[in-house]
C-alpha cells in the first residue's frame, strides 16, 4: 500500500554553499550510536522478510534487540507488533517514533550476499531499513535515560502495506492512549544519501480508495452485436467518463486522480463477451473531495451502465485516510534535522502521491512524517531496489534529535 513513490530531495538546495551547511559541533549522544550493529540488524530483517499480518519472527527479533538494552519495557499489542517504552529520568511529555515491519510479496533481484532466503517476499518498501533505525535510536536514547524529559515509545507496526493497516489494530490496544506527538519516517531513492525531505503541512499523502466493477452484459458474435450488450463497449465509456471528474469536477488545483489499472474481459477477437472487470484506485488530499469521487464514480458507472443496457456490481473500498503533517511537529522536525545534519542536507518534499497508514495515528495526536533519501537507483516496491546503507546513520541521527527537541520543549 504504500509507500513508494516520491521525489526526496532538492539538487540545488542540497547543494547550496554557505556556513549555515554545515551543522555545528556533534552532541555527545552521536558517539552512542551503534552504527555497526544497526547494519547488522538490518541485514538480518532484509534476509528474513514476512509478510503482512506474519511479522511473528521480525516481532521476535525486534524484541530480542530492545531488551538487549536492559531498559526499555517491551509490550506486544497485537500477534505482530511490538511497543518499547523507555521512561527518562525526568518527568515530561511522551512521544512516539513508528517504523513499519512488513515486507512485500515481491522476488529479490538485488544479488546482495544478504538478500532474502524467503521465495517471493523481500524487503523492497525499505522497513527493515526503517526498522533498523528505529533501533538504532532506541539504542541510543536508551544510553542517556537519565538525561530525558519524558517517555518515549518506539512503535514497531505491523501490516502497513496491507488495508486495513497495523496502525488501526495498534491503536484499538490503547497502548498508545499517553501518546502526544507521533513521528514517522519513509526511505526513497534520492540524490544525496542521508538527505531528510520535509513533507508539506497539512496533506502531506493523499487518501487511498478503490473500486471493483463488474459489469454484467449478454454476450453475443461478434459480427452480430445488435443481439448483444456489449460490457467492453461500456466499460471502455466508463473508463474515459472517470477521467472528466477530477478534470471536471474537482476544484483547480487541488490533487486527485482517478486511475483504472485493470480491465479484463474475453477470450477471443469474434466474440463478444458477456462480462467485463474493472478496478481502479481513487486519490484525494481532502475528505470533502474523497466523498465527492466516491459519489461522482457511482453515478457515472451507474448512468453509462443503464444507457448500455448492462447491469453491474459495485465494490467500493475506503483505505488509508491521507496524512497531516502538523504545522508545529513539521517545524520542529525541520530545526532538528537542520541542527543535527545541516541545512544543506535538509530540504522540501513535495507531497507524497502514495499513501501510509502512519496518518491513523493522528486519531491520537498530531502527527508528522518526512522521508530520508538513500542515495540514487531504482524506487521503493522494485525487485532490485537497494537503499545506500550510508544513510542510515543520518536516518538515527534525525529520528533522536527529534525526539530529544520535542521531549525538551514540551
């Protein structure tokens, strides 16, 4: 579901010149970061990838690491997923950082001496990178308890890239009820390794919908369509009278798209069928938009569908609402990964086309998510898709500042 496709990072603002590129002296905290092992721990998850809903042996692993560091409370709120929670020595707020677990049914073209031993499923979205960062900043923060302001979850979801999402299950527990700001990060391919992209407020994602259609006609010969209702005919209109309602319909400007990605019918050039099949996906940045395409679809299949004298069955499924980076959260995780890293390996994202499950969380609290380049090639969901393990050190590096920042100011 996901994920995947999205551009990281600016050329030219990443290559800016200036004093203000480079970040100042390095907090004592960076030399706790156990960079060796977090490749470690991100081979070991790529190698051993599961799917969806499947997550036992990562969720195993996962807690194995995290009680490996003698004080972070470990809590499994669903078969899949687990919760670490660290409690500084100082009273405070609570913020969360999520990382993602699932892996995709998709073969490993990679080559890599660690690349997956499970036929068919892979690493390809990128969370065992986020997975391994997540454990690296735990790691982290777990060696400077006394020195923290709060408490912080490290959430490790199960079940992103597959609707309903993990997210949900996780927040239904209640675990999560303390919870005030939730921070989540994607890898992507980009210019520069270690490059932090900041998502746009507000819609930073958009809504995620589908639909299945099938279209019931009466099949005929080919040469004789006069005895027939042709569902190929009709679901050729349906298709082209989709496109005029985000030209159409929607106001200038703002995001959507509707797009049919399947349509299937017939087995022969003579012949014409009496079913078709049809499924598209649906994406929005606005719930008003969101129900006004769920509507306008219904009307233009049912209303084409009746001039053709065809029936049809409708599937309409709502999935991932869009994310909403919070202005306050967006601008603090700009000033940390500036503080830490630079201002010349920070930058604007453009918002992401694909959508995540992490925009749930805001059902709790406000919530922000940015994405970390890591380095060129091909994208997110490719079987040969290969992040630059360089980058996983700015990925910790950000990730802690952050919540470091957020925890001293509130």
């Amino acid at each position: 579901m996901v994920a995947a496709i999205f551009g990281l990072v600016s050329v030219v603002a990443l290559h800016a010149s200036g004093s203000s590129d480079r970040p100042g002296k390095e907090p004592a905290w960076v030399k706790n970061i156990p960079v060796e092992k977090i490749i470690e721990w991100r081979r070991y998850i790529h190698q051993n990838p599961e799917l969806s809903y499947e997550e036992l042996f990562t969720s195993e692993y996962v807690t194995s690491v995290l009680e490996s560091f003698g004080n972070i409370e470990v809590i499994w709120p669903t078969p899949t997923s687990v919760v670490g929670i660290l409690r500084g020595g100082k009273a405070g707020s609570t913020v969360a950082f999520r990382a993602d677990t699932d892996a995709l049914p998709v073969p490993e073209e990679t080559g890599l001496p660690f690349a997956s031993v499970n036929e068919g499923v892979s690493h390809a979205c990128g969370h065992d990178v986020h997975t391994a960062m997540l454990l690296g900043t735990a790691a982290t923060l777990s060696s400077m308890q006394k020195q923290i302001k709060g408490t912080v979850c490290f959430i490790f979801q199960h079940a992103e890239e597959q609707s309903p999402g993990g997210a949900l299950d996780i927040i239904q527990t209640g675990v999560l009820d303390e919870v005030k700001a939730f921070f989540g990060l994607h890898i992507g391919p980009g210019q520069v390794p270690g490059a932090v992209g900041i998502l746009p407020d507000g819609p930073a994602s958009t809504a995620s919908d589908g639909f299945y259609l099938i279209i019931q006609g009466k099949g005929s010969h080919g040469s004789m369509p006069h005895l027939g209702i042709d569902p190929i005919v009709t679901g050729a209109e349906i298709v082209t009278a989709l496109q005029t309602i985000v030209s159409r319909n929607v106001t200038p400007g703002e995001m959507a798209v509707i797009s049919v990605g399947k349509f299937q019918s017939g087995n022969a050039p003579n012949v014409i069928p009496d079913r078709a099949l049809l499924a598209g996906t649906v994406r929005t940045i606005s719930e008003p938009t969101r129900h006004l395409l769920k509507e306008r679809i219904r009307t233009v299949i049912d209303n084409i569908a009746l001039a053709h004298g065809a029936t049809y069955s409708l599937e309409y499924t709502s999935g991932y609402p869009a994310m909403q980076n919070d202005p306050a959260l967006n601008s603090l995780a700009r000033a940390s990964a500036i503080k830490i890293l630079g201002s010349g390996m920070v930058t604007d994202a453009p918002r992401m086309t694909a959508s995540e499950d992490f925009a749930r969380y805001r059902k709790i609290a406000p919530s922000c998510y940015f994405n970390l380049s890591t380095g060129p090639g091909v994208t997110n969901h490719h079987p040969a898709f290969n992040p630059d393990e360089s980058s996983l050190i700015n990925g910790v590096k950000a990730e802690v500042q952050i919540i470091l920042d957020y925890l001293d100011q509130n």
